[in-house]
C-alpha cells in the first residue's frame, strides 16, 4: 500500500511540474521576451538612440593626447552584433578610432590564456583601487598586486606577462590576437602611436615604480612601449561590437567560428569590466545600465551581453572620468529599450 502510495504521488508530482513547466513555456513563447529582440527591434532601438542623442555637445576630446584632441568631435556610432553574427548600425561605424583602454580586456583574454585565472589573480588582482585609473597612490596602497587588469598599472603589469623572446615578438603576438576577435586583420594607427609614445612619462614612471616591487615581469620601459602600441591600434565601431559578441559567445567569434578563448575564461574578464570598465565612472555604469563594459579616451565604449551579444557606442567628447558622453547615453537608453540589464528582471523575460 505505501509503495502504491509513493508511485501515485511520483506520478502526481510528475503531472504537476509538466503542466507548470508547459504553461510557462506557453506564457514565454506567446509573448515577446526582451531575451531576444527582434531584428526590428534592435535596429529601431539604435536608430533612436542615434536619433536622440546625435546633436548632444556635451564633454571634451582627451587633449593630453596630441592626436586624439584632433579628432572630429561629431563623430558617431552605434552598432549592435548578435551571437549569430547579425549586425546593426547606427552612424559612423566605419571610422577607424583609437581603441586605447578598451585594449585591456583583450590582453587580459590573452594573459588567462597564457597562466590561467588563480595565476593572473594573484600576479594583478581584481579589485577597485577606489583611485584614478593613472593612480601612483594606488601602485603603494596595494603591496602585494596592481588593483585589477584596467586601472594603467594593472595594464602595464599584464602586458608585461605576454610571453615571447622580444619586444617586437610580444606586440605581434598581442596584434594577432586582437585581430582573431575582430575577425578581420587590426593595424596600429602610426600617429597615434608616436603621439602617445611622445607623452607618456607617467605611465613609464608608473611601470619602473611597478617594477620596484616585483609586480612588472618584463623590462618596464618595453612593457610601457608595448601598452602604448596596443592602445594605439584602430578599430571601427563595427569591429568592437564583433569583438565584444566574441566574449558573448563564449569566446567563439560568430564570423569565423574559432574559438579565440577558452569559454571558462569569459566570466572572469566580464566580472572584471562589471566592476572597473568605466573609470571612476563603474560603479555609476552598473547602477543605470547593468552591463559589463568597457571604455576607453578614445571614445568608444563595448558591453557585452552574455549569450546575447555586444552593443558599442563611439564619439570622442568624453566625460571627467574619461568615458564617452554620447556612447554611454546611447547604450543606456538601448539597455533600457530592450531590457537587457543584466540586474534586472526583465532581462530574463519576467515583467
């Protein structure tokens, strides 16, 4: 009689589940879900926002780099790339801009690969300096790492552990790299390039200090040059956003399918842009738009939505923390659109 009894609740609670699982599948598949936005959607979100905010006039060109001061303030784009390779646009998405520290979280993705993420944590360390991203103060408040991979002497001290016999062979390395997550062959904008080299004493100052507590693991001098060229390369709009659907996608790059990273290797950098992409702006980011991203002076900014895809802004006037004005306001405003942040509700399709 038990045994009868355990098998008629079994089934009962079998019923039960089936019935609560099929009439949510029912409620999920009959109405639109902000987990997956149309193609209509999408582009209707980015034509807004472009729309919306093109003619704002708000913050400044970084003017302690020569080259980028000079750079068209009007400059603007948006693009959108989906895990399945669709793109949308916005704007000026073809402009080849200055990637600067949006570059640190590909040499991050480079530095998991090559020592794993215990290794890397320990050497770098992932947390808030609570300082400017250029901070001396914060290279002696941390005595035992550099804070996190995005403040300049986190950088510095992760591009110094890019393995290779030379200078040249490590910045190869670092360009191949960037490139297998553009899908597309990147190059390094030569006048950016001798612009930053030409002024960056305290960053060199900030790498020999570094180096003075055995938390630099190259020549200091050469892993400052080395940071300067991978901040120096260009990279359009459209190309960010392929490189962020990259991270998306669990390290795969939709156009060409390689696998660029190892997927247990993406939620360590994601978790590290939640946390420091913006500056002394993040913790204002993850507030109002709940996305793990990253900017950087030159004026474009990418965030990632995990299994989703990647949403980039680009205009160089830019904030007192060094972000974008009109790339943060654009990629806000599609967040909000779609639905898409991360801490909320909604992005998991629930009103």
């Amino acid at each position: 009689m038990q045994k009868s009894n355990r098998i008629v609740c079994t089934l009962t609670l079998a019923l039960m589940f089936s019935v609560w699982s099929n009439a949510t599948l029912s409620q999920t598949t009959t109405r639109l879900s902000p987990v997956a936005p149309t193609a209509e959607d999408l582009q209707s979100a980015i034509n807004d926002a472009y729309q919306k905010f093109k003619d704002n006039r708000e913050g400044k060109n970084a003017d302690y780099i020569p080259y980028l001061s000079k750079v068209d303030p009007k400059l603007f784009g948006i693009a959108i790339m989906t895990v399945d390779g669709r793109v949308f646009t916005a704007g000026d998405v073809d402009y080849p801009f200055a990637i600067e520290s949006v570059s640190k979280v590909f040499t991050l993705a480079l530095a998991l690969e090559e020592f794993g993420p215990e290794q890397l944590y320990a050497k770098i360390g992932s947390e808030p300096t609570g300082r400017p991203f250029n901070s001396v103060n914060a290279v002696e408040d941390m005595p035992t790492h550099t804070g996190n991979p995005f403040v300049n002497a986190g950088a510095m001290a992760t591009t110094s552990l890019i393995s290779g016999a030379s200078a040249d062979e490590r910045w190869t390395k670092i360009l191949a790299f960037y490139s297998k997550f553009a899908g597309e062959k990147l190059t390094l904008i030569d006048e950016v390039y001798k612009s930053e080299a030409a002024t960056n004493d305290h960053n060199k100052g900030i790498a020999v200090l570094l180096k003075s507590y055995d938390r630099m693991y190259s020549d200091p001098l050469e892993a400052t040059d080395i940071y300067t060229r991978q901040c120096s390369v260009g990279v359009s709009a459209k190309q960010l956003a392929m490189m962020g659907a990259t991270l998306a996608n669990h390290g795969v790059n939709p156009k060409t399918n390689e696998q660029v990273i190892k997927r247990e290797n993406v939620p360590h950098i994601l978790a590290t842009m939640s946390m420091a992409g913006l500056y002394d702006g993040s913790g204002s980011w993850a507030w109002h738009v709940g996305l793990p991203a990253k900017s950087g002076v030159g004026g474009g900014i990418v965030a990632v939505i995990p299994g989703k895809g990647a949403i980039v802004g680009f205009a160089p006037p830019l904030d007192k923390a060094g972000n974008s004005v009109k790339a943060q306001k654009a990629i806000a405003f599609v967040t909000e659109r779609l639905g898409i942040n991360l801490y909320s509700p909604r992005s998991v399709g629930l009103r």
